[in-house]
C-alpha cells in the first residue's frame, strides 16, 4: 500500500483495498512458512558445477565426471 501512494506521486489519494489486505497475508504467510522451514532445516543446498564445455577436452571430462554423481 505505502509503494503503490509513492509511486502514485504527490497530491494524490490512495485508499486501502482489500487487495491490500489480502497482499499482506500472502506475504505474512509465506514469512512464517520461510521462518518454520529454517528453524526446522528443512532447507537444502544442490551444487550445480558450471563450465565452458567448448573449451574442455575429453580427458577433462573423465577425471572430473565423479565429481557430478
């Protein structure tokens, strides 16, 4: 609601909506959700090596490709 007024600019009106309200329990909801999941660890980290396979040659790709299983 308060960036939707700043950006409306100076010398204008802007009244509360239900959409407003309905935007900030999404948005309250999904903290929590995001809250609990950290307390809980329920996050997880995935590697996903980058490389410029163009400038790679075939013996590179056997020594390195235990690394990716």
């Amino acid at each position: 609601m308060l960036y939707r007024a700043k950006r409306a600019g100076t010398q204008q009106v802007c009244f509360y909506t239900e959409d407003d309200t309905t935007s900030a329990l999404e948005r309250l909801e999904l903290e929590n959700d995001l809250r609990r999941a950290l307390a809980l660890a329920e996050f997880e980290l995935h590697y996903q090596p980058r490389a410029n396979l163009a400038a790679l040659d075939a013996d590179w790709y056997v020594s390195n490709a235990h690394k990716w299983l």
